[in-house]
C-alpha cells in the first residue's frame, strides 16, 4: 500500500509539474531563458513580441565545421505565429559575400540604413541588421584575409526597429555567435542613451550640408558642391560599416536633384562594380585592411553645375575622406 501511494504520489507531482510548465506564461520564461542558447536579455525580447502574444517556439542550429549558426524565437499572436527575432552568422567568405550580394544587388546602389556609430554594420534595404567583425582567433584565409563573421540579425515587424531594445537584442545575438563560433572578437558594447535602430520604411532625415562637418560625410561640407546652400545631405553611413552612402539632395519631391555616394568594404565589393558598365565609369577603388574597397557616385541627369568632370571630382573627395578615416592606401581613380 505505502508503495501505491509512492508511486501515485510521484505520478501526480509530474502531472503537476507538467501543467505548470504548460501555463503560457511559465512558456514564456522558460523560451526567453533558452532560447538562443540564452543569450538573449529577457526584458528587450518581452518588449519585442506583440503585447498580448505568447512565446511559442524557439529553434537554433550550428555546424560549427562549417562556419554558420543560426537560431530564432517566435511568438503567437494577431492570429498566427511570428517572428521576434532572427539570427543567422556566417564565418565562411561564400556565405558571407553571397548576403552581401543579396544586400547590393542594384549595381550597389541599394538603401540602407546606419546603425549606431561604433557598432560594425548597417541596415539593409531588407531591414536586416548585418554585422561584420574580424575574427583573430581565425587567423587568416587561403588567400591570406583576415577571417570575420557576418552576422545577420531579423527583427520581427511587431518591433519595428523603434525601440532600444532591438539594439540590446541584436547586439546580445552577435557577441553569442561570436563566441560560439571561437571568431575571438572584443564583445561590442549596446548602445547608450535612447537610442533606436533605423527604421527601413521611414525615409532618411537630412540635413543642409553646411551642418554636416562633424558627421561621416563632414566631407560634403569642405567640397564646395556648387550651389552647396540649395543641399541636404542624408548621413547613411559610420566609420566602421563594410558599406554606407552619403545621399546629398535638393529640391522638392516632385522635381529634386540626387548624387549618391557609396562606399563598399571587401573584396565581395569588386563583384558590386563590375556589374554594370555604366556603373565602371564612375568609380575609385583603393586597399582597406588587405582588402578592396570601392567607390561610386549616382548623380541625376542635369543637375546644375554637376557634369561629369564635377562629379568626379566630388567623388574623388569623398573616397579621399574615406581613405582617411579607414586608413586605406592606393587610392585611385577608375574607369
């Protein structure tokens, strides 16, 4: 009888601590302190799901043989299951120049968005954040390149990218990978103040050129653009990014002037010039890290006092700055 009522009595504690970890909200506590191998900060990722939603599925995978991890977490709300966040991390060059590629596929000329200054990354027109580290416990490759991971982070529509907890998120996913995949990178440090992530569907602010001597196109206010008070300049870019642009407009919406300035990191890059010939004739290119770097301007067609021989060289100013900041070699000239 007393071997009965063990055993019920062990039965029932199971049925018990059962229906405790089947409470949605226990659900909840449970995936956030999981999920991702734990890496992620409970308080950012509550604050991502859609209120009123539950977590419901948490998925991760790594070969570490091949380079990549990814893991995700999702929630159920708005009558379906959704995404919270996403990350996938690549430590390969292909897979890396292959997101690259996807990210750029307009000749380069694709939008994006910055992130903080002093995180290694931007926004893609995808609303993906991807990060880009070195990695010195890597070494180097078969062609003798530093080794880095990509790190590609998707952030679910209910954060729309607005709120500082993104940040927290993405940049908790980054270091995780970072370690698990034995890169060696410094861990990056979140952002401080309130500060939100770009947001993919709001156009970027801009600013007159004359204001924008202490931003990352300080460039465009020594450069004497011609009619230089008629110009905003939209600041897409910090100085660690492997790509960003310097988008200087003027006019109203209905008849504007554009020259967009783009800059690429890596050898991925050269694939991103040689795509359009067009393209070619417009271009710099010089040696960053070991590595190419390449330069571009897109200019509308008739903007005052901008032909071809201005445009070059206001494209010649901006890829001196960047040679600088980066502290790049070889700058020169192509096409």
């Amino acid at each position: 009888m007393r071997r009965w009522m063990r055993a019920a009595m062990a039965v029932a504690a199971v049925l018990a601590l059962g229906g405790w970890f089947a409470m949605p909200y226990v659900k909840d506590w449970w995936l956030v302190r999981t999920a991702c191998d734990g890496a992620l900060p409970a308080g950012a990722v509550r604050q991502l799901a859609a209120p009123g939603g539950h977590l419901t599925k948490a998925d991760a995978a790594s070969h570490e043989r091949l380079g990549d991890y990814m893991c995700s977490l999702r929630f159920q709300g708005d009558g379906g299951y959704r995404l919270v966040v996403r990350m996938n991390a690549y430590t390969r060059r292909d897979d890396q120049d292959g997101v690259f590629l996807d990210a750029f596929p307009q000749e380069g000329f694709s939008a994006q968005r910055p992130l903080a200054d002093g995180l290694p990354g931007f926004m893609d027109d995808f609303g993906d954040l991807q990060f880009l580290l070195r990695c010195p416990a890597l070494g180097k490759d078969a062609e003798g390149r530093q080794r880095k991971l990509l790190a590609s982070v998707t952030l679910g529509r209910a954060s729309a990218h607005t709120t500082h907890a993104a940040y927290e998120t993405a940049v908790a996913l980054v270091n995780s990978a970072s370690h698990r995949l034995g890169c060696g990178a410094g861990a990056l440090a979140v952002p401080k103040g309130d500060i939100a992530p770009p947001d993919s569907e709001q156009p970027p602010a801009a600013i007159p050129v004359s204001r924008a001597g202490d931003t990352a196109c300080g460039w465009a206010t020594r450069a004497r653009v011609p009619h230089a008070d008629r110009w905003r300049v939209a600041v897409l870019m910090n100085n660690k990014a492997p790509a960003g642009r310097c988008d200087l407009t003027t006019g109203t919406d209905a008849a504007s002037q554009e020259m967009r300035f783009a800059a690429w990191y890596g050898d991925w890059s050269n694939r991103v010039v040689s795509i359009d010939g067009a393209l070619r004739s417009m271009t710099a290119t010089a040696r960053c890290d070991g590595e190419a770097a390449n330069f571009a301007v897109d200019a509308s067609d008739g903007v005052p006092g901008v032909g071809k021989a201005e445009r070059r060289r206001l494209l010649r100013s901006f890829a001196e700055d960047q040679v600088e900041r980066r502290g790049c070699s070889g700058l020169r000239l192509t096409g």
